[in-house]
C-alpha cells in the first residue's frame, strides 16, 4: 500500500499553523510546525479534533498520492549540495474567515528536505508521553482560539463546493415551475389566455 500525504494550512501573518498528515498501512505521521508524532490509526482517530483535522487535509489537497519539489526553496547542505524542499498544493484557510478558492504550494511541515513518500514507514509508534505532550498541545490551540473547529471548515468547504449546483437547480426548479404553470393555462383556459399570462411571467 502506498503511503498518503495531505496538507492543512492555516495562514496567519504571525505562526501559521501547518499540519502535514503522511498516512502508511499502520501508521500515520502527524507533523505540525516544527513539533511531529507518530501515531497508529486507532490512536489519531482517538482524538477527535485532530482526526477532523486529517479529513480536513484530505479535503483541501489536491493530489494525496504526490508530492512535489519547490520551485522557490532549497536547502544548502553543510557539504554545500543543494537539497530540495519538497510540498503539496493545497487549499489554505485565511485567518480563521474563509478556504481560499485557489490551490497554493505549501512546503511540507517538519520535512525539510527529501521526499516524505519516499521514506520507510515507521515501525513503531512514538511514546504515550509524547503523543500525551501532542494531544496536549492541540487541546492547547483550541481552547486559546487559536484554531477554529474544524467542523465548522469542513461545513464552509461544503457550502462553498455545492452553492453552484443549489444555484443550477434552483433555476431549473423556476424554470419548469415556468413550464408546467403555462401548461396548465394552455390546456385550461386555451391559446388566447396563455399569450396574455406568458408576457408576465
């Protein structure tokens, strides 16, 4: 099975908040900023906010079976070789008020260098103390307004995916209700009243 990657970004001015999701068979590494857990799947979907927070990423990014170099940033080696810097293209959420409608390039949280779907999967999950420090620290962000919930985005995400086609279909509803009225007028009342109703509807 190959590994997933996914990307949340929540853009302020001052530490913006990126979390990074790469999902294995047994496991998934969960990178926020420069703080990073390993964590089994039973163990991110024990924490409610967070496991919202990775069907957040999945909605936002593009393409979760690919990641891609930067155009923009390198790493210089103490060796003095250029490394890349790898990211995702995703859908940023603009200081708690809205999901911006263009995809953006976001270098990857806490993966500086190198691919993250080219490396290994992890073989054991990182220790109840510091996934205890990492829940922690997520709670923290809530309850300071730091974040906002991430049902609420998933709900601004759906609105704003669907407003087009509720627009569609209302006015395809007007429009048949259209229809079937001068039908109806047609079949009840003949040709001379129909052309005096059709020139106000």
């Amino acid at each position: 099975m190959l590994p997933s990657i996914s990307c949340y970004y929540n853009h302020f001015n001052h530490e913006p908040f990126n979390f990074t999701f790469i999902k294995y068979e047994k496991f998934i590494v969960v990178n926020l900023n420069a703080k990073s857990v390993v964590l089994t799947i039973k163990q991110l979907t024990s924490n409610v906010r967070l496991f919202q927070i990775y069907k957040l990423s999945l909605l936002l990014t593009r393409e979760t079976d690919k990641s891609y170099p930067s155009t923009v940033d390198r790493f210089i080696a103490s060796d003095g070789r250029i490394l890349e810097v790898f990211g995702t293209w995703t859908r940023r959420y603009w200081k708690q008020s809205s999901i911006e409608e263009s995809y953006e390039f976001t270098n990857f949280a806490n993966s500086p260098i190198g691919n993250p779907l080219e490396e290994s999967e992890p073989t054991i999950a990182s220790t109840n103390s510091k996934i205890r420090r990492f829940f922690r620290y997520i709670k923290y962000l809530y309850k300071m307004e730091r974040l906002k919930e991430p049902n609420e985005i998933i709900g601004e995400y759906l609105k704003a995916e669907t407003t087009e086609m509720f627009k569609y279909f209302n006015r395809y509803i007007a429009h048949e209700c259209k229809v079937e009225m001068l039908s109806s007028i047609m079949h009840t009342y003949g040709s001379d009243v129909y052309r005096s109703v059709q020139k106000f509807v």
